[in-house]
C-alpha cells in the first residue's frame, strides 16, 4: 500500500478539480496537493458549450491563452428556437458589453466570447495546467472510500490504481468527482430537484454544416437550442468537422415512448425543420473520442446540495450542483465553485478565529447554491408552460436584478445568463478600491445602474436624487449576512455585509433567487433601520449620522442607495405626492 500525506486531496481530474487545485497550489506553492484522475489520459465527457462567465478564472488560472490557441470554435451567442411564434431568439455576447461593465467596477476588460469544445482536449489542457503549477496528478486512480476520523471528520481517502492502494491523509478532501459525487453522496446531501427530471441522448456528426458560421469567421458560433416534439435538440460545432447533436427528453416521456432513446433521437433529428437539412451529407461518427461508442446517453437530473463541504471536505462541480443543460451552465459553475472553493481552503488555513472559519463555509455553500439557483430558476421556467419569448425574458431579469442593481432591458437580462454572468455584481464589487475603504466610492456609484452601458434608459430610470422630505417605506423583510467576495487574482477573500431583502419569504436560493442582495456598511444598516422606524428620509440620515455615517456619505451616496433600492424594488415612496405638494 502506498501511503501519502498532503495539504489537499482533490478526487476528479474535470474542470471543477484542476481549477480547484490548481489555484490552490498557484497562491499557496509550499502546499502540497494531491489529484487524483480515474481515467488514465484524456477522456471523453458531455458538456462542450461553454460560456464567457468562467473566461476571468481560465485567465487567472493562466490558461486561457492556451485554450484560445487550441483551435476550438469561438462561441458568441446562443439562439433558441422555442415558444410560440417559432421564430428564432437571437443572443449575442456583445449585445451586453461586459467589458465596459467591469471596466467600471475596476477590473480589466474581458472577452465577450467563449469557445465550445471536444471536451476530452478541454480537460486535459486544464489538468496538464494543473500539473504545471506543480499539482501531483495520480492518474488511473479510482477513490473508492473516504477515510473518517475518530469524531467522524474526513481526513483523507483510499483509492486503486491498478493492483495498487493508495491511502492520500489529508487535511482537506474535495470531492471534484463530478455527478457521481464521491463524498456528497456518501454524506447523502444531495437535493434532486422533482421539477426537472431529463435523459440525453446524444452523438457526433461528421461533415454536418454548422447552423451558424460568420463570414470572414470560420472559427465563429453559435449553439442552436430547437425546440421538438419530444423535448429539445442541441447543436454544437465542437470542432471544423465535428458536431454535437444531442436530445433531451423527460425520463416519463422515455417511458412512455418505449424506452428506446435512440429511435427518440433518430426521430427527433428527422423531423427537425431546422436540423435535418444540415445533415444530408453528414455521418454519425463510430468511435468517438476512441470510447468505441456512437451514440451515449446520460441522465440529466437537477440537484442542489443540501451542504458543500463538511468536516474535513469539500465537494465543487457537479459533485456539488448540476443544472439542466438548456442554459449549458454546468462547465461554467464547476469552475466558478471550484474558484471559491480555492479561495475558501486558502482563507481556512490562514484563520485563526473558529467562528470565521465556520462563516467561510457556511458562505461556500451558499455561494454553491445561489449561482446554480439562478440557473434553476430559469430552466423550471424554461420546462413550465409558458412558452411566451417576452415572458421568458422577464423571468431572467427577475432573477438577474436580484445580482444586478439595475433595470436592464428583458432580452439583455436574458443575454446575460445566457453568458453565465451570475455573480458578476459582487465579483466587480470586490475591485480593491471599493473595499479597502470599508465603504464604496461615492464616484463607483454610477456603476450600480449603468453595469450594462448600452441600456441608456437607467440613466435615467434612477432620476434625480428623491426629496428628502419624502417618505420611503421599504416593502420587504430583510436579513443581514456576513459574506465574502473574491480578491480576483490575490487568491483572498474579503468578508462584507449583505443585506438580503425577502421577497418570497423564503430562505431557500431557489424560491430566493429573484430576491436583491446588495453589498453594504454598518452605515447603510443604520440607514435602513431609519427608514424602517423614522418618519421620513432625514430621520434615516440622522440615524447613519449617529452610527458614524461621515458627511459626504449622508450628501451623496445615501441618496444613491435610496435609488438602488427603488430600482431593487425594495422601496416605494409613500409621501412622493405630499413631499411634491409641499415644494
Ligand atoms: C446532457 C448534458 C449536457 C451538458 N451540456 C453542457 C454544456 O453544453 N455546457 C456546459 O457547460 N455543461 C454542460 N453539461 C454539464 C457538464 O458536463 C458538467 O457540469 C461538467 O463536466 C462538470 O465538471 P466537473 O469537473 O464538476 O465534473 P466532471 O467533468 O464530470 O469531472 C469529474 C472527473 O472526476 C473523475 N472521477 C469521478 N469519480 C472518480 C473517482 N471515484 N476517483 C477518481 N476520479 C473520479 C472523472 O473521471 C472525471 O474526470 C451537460 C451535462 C449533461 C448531463
């Protein structure tokens, strides 16, 4: 038996583990850190349209130029067909200007593109990446049970490689297995969402057109979500001559189909006014990835997880959260949960206080949670009845205004989720400038309701600033929670208030994801509870006078925080008509 001590142990060599380990080893070189791969090279996995939210964690993680040279077509844009009026909805990445977003929360520009790919070459380049930043990958090694401490706490896991068992004693094991989820269900803390029970059925097509192709831009995409009978097609050019087809169709439908997902399939792809042209002089490919299968069939259920990480673990990836991929989120969530499951680890081992470090995880799981929440959201939307464009576009900027403390226009709400921009809002938040000072910059204001520069309508949505004579009554309950935003790029997290107003009245990130959560001061506490229990606006400002609000504060920012929260729909003003008579 071979026997190795190490600081991490990370089972699952996918995205989620070689993001995870990788940045753990990228700010914390003297640790050690162990991954161990079952499969013994690249392998094949679903999953291959991937969006522009995981770009600035592929560029931290200083991979992305590697990604970018790999050949795989560029995607900008996802179009669905569906709803009622068959017409195509278009989405571009550019339509939403992501880059003017951030440049005013302080952070670098960013690419408003991502890519979608043979996923075997996609992980390999991510896991060789790994290694490169000196995390020792076991590959042919199967975890087959984790190992338990006296009080019941992980400490490590046993694995086979070949004839071979390897025991890796860890201070902390993550389970990055994907959906076979190692730990979590061994925890049994996994939650299958009833709403959304799927099967895929899928293949790779040589010589298929693509759907979408750019002049001037062989290597630009689109994926095509169709909208079938039977439940949806995707279509995904992987590469210049491979296409993935795959369907999705619910588990009951299957059954009462037969059960035959192929002659689903088959079926599906015929009659798809759509697809079926671009494949005349197209052919399913054999043996793809050298898996020896053709054709491959997946479940496809949605789960949540009761609790990310535990006494001595941690689960990221699929292992932790898995949405339906009519968004194609999973890829970008693996990485994003694998991200702050690395700054969580790093701030863990640095803590003193037993309390924080209770705080951090607490916060991992949330965090887990809320970013597959939105997603989760939309798709048991996207599976209800209404099959209305406009409709499905509302939905996403509910959900959106929640991140984004802006009124943005319904299709660009939708456009961003389509390009994975969940958590933007607290990751642009985190520019140091914002945060070293313990409160914004009253000058990053303008920020909150302009983050999307095209939609010119804020602008002016926010209007003046209100009289302060005027009479806000703020419409919902609200909880305050210590959260931590990312350093992006320092490999720290920084702990700040959240104020997080109950719309629903749920504490469950499902039910909760349209609810506003904004980032704030023990200032703006005060001002709230003087907008809670003072007659008018300038007993709230009296009230963050009181706690230490300084004077500049009280003349600018608190009016932009009166307008956030209106824009949040949080607040109304009551006495509006009395304050205007008065004038
Ligand atoms: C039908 C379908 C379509 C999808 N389409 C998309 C899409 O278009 N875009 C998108 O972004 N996402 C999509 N996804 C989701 C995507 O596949 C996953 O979210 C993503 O692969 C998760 O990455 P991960 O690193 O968490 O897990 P994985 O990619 O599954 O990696 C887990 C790794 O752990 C290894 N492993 C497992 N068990 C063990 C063990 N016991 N010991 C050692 N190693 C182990 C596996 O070999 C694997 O390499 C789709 C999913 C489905 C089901």
């Amino acid at each position: 038996m071979r026997l190795e001590h190490c600081d991490l142990v990370v089972i699952g060599g996918g995205p989620a583990g070689s993001t995870l380990a990788g940045l753990v080893k990228l700010y914390a070189p003297g640790r050690r850190v162990l991954l161990l791969e079952k499969a013994t090279g690249p392998r094949h996995h679903v999953g291959e349209s991937l969006l522009p939210g995981m770009v600035p964690v592929l560029q931290e993680l200083g991979v992305f130029e590697k990604i970018d040279a790999a050949g795989f077509p560029r995607k900008i844009g996802a179009n669905y067909q569906w709803g009622m009026s068959g017409k195509v909805w278009e989405n571009d990445f550019n339509d939403i200007n992501v880059s003017e977003m951030l440049a005013r929360g302080g952070l670098p520009p960013r690419i408003e593109y991502s890519w979608q790919v043979r996923r075997s070459k996609y992980d390999e380049i991510l896991l060789r990446r790994a290694e490169e930043l000196g995390v020792e990958v076991v590959r042919g090694a199967v975890a087959e049970a984790p190992l338990e401490g006296p009080d019941g706490r992980i400490v490590g896991v046993r694995a086979r490689r070949g004839g071979e068992i390897l025991e890796a004693r860890a201070n902390l094991t993550a389970d990055c297995g994907g959906q076979s989820g190692f730990l979590s269900r061994f925890r049994r803390v996994r939650d299958y969402n009833a709403g959304i029970k799927n099967v895929a059925g899928y293949a790779y097509w040589r010589g298929a057109k693509w759907k979408y192709e750019y002049s001037g831009h062989p290597d630009k995409t689109k994926i095509f979500i169709c909208s079938v009978p039977d439940g949806w097609l995707w279509y995904i050019p992987i590469d210049q001559g491979v296409v993935s087809i795959g369907l999705v169709t619910g588990v009951e439908r299957l059954k009462t189909e037969g059960g035959d997902l192929r002659a689903l399939y088959d079926r599906a792809i015929a009659g798809c006014a759509e697809i079926a042209p671009l494949l005349t002089a197209a052919s399913v490919v054999a043996d793809f990835d050298g898996t020896g299968e053709s054709f491959f069939s997946q479940s496809d259920w949605s789960y949540l997880s009761a609790a990310s990480s535990g006494p001595g673990w941690l689960a990221a990836g699929d292992a932790a959260v898995f949405v339906d991929p009519i968004l194609s989120s999973g890829v970008t969530l693996a990485h994003l949960s694998a991200h702050r499951a690395a700054y969580t680890a790093l701030a863990d081992w640095g803590e003193p206080s037993p309390e924080t470090r209770r705080l951090l995880w607490e916060d991992y799981g949330r965090s887990c949670r809320e970013s597959a929440a939105q997603f989760l959201a939309l798709a048991l939307f996207w599976y209800g009845q209404d099959r209305h464009a406009p409709n499905w576009w509302r939905k996403a900027s509910e959900v959106q205004r929640a991140w984004l403390p802006a009124q943005m226009g319904d299709q660009t709400a939708f456009i961003t989720v389509s390009a994975g921009l969940t958590r933007y809002y607290e990751r642009a938040l985190s520019a140091a400038r914002l945060l070293e000072a313990g409160v914004p910059d009253p000058q990053e204001y303008p920020f909150y309701v302009s983050v999307l520069g095209r939609d010119k309508a804020l602008e002016s949505r926010a209007g003046a600033a209100p009289a302060r004579t005027a009479r806000p009554r703020l419409l919902f309950a609200r909880a305050v929670e210590t959260v931590f935003l990312p350093r992006p790029g320092e490999g720290r997290l920084q702990p700040v208030l959240r104020v997080r107003f109950l719309k629903s009245g749920s504490s469950d990130p499902v039910a909760d994801a349209a609810n506003p959560r904004l980032i704030v001061t023990r200032w703006h506490l005060a001002f709230l509870d003087g907008l809670e229990h003072g007659p008018d606006y300038a007993a709230a400002l009296a009230a963050a006078a009181a706690a230490g609000a300084p004077e500049w504060w009280l003349k600018g920012p608190a009016d932009w925080f009166v307008r956030e929260l209106s824009l949040h729909g949080v607040l109304v003003f009551d006495s509006e008509r009395p304050a205007e008579a008065s004038r």
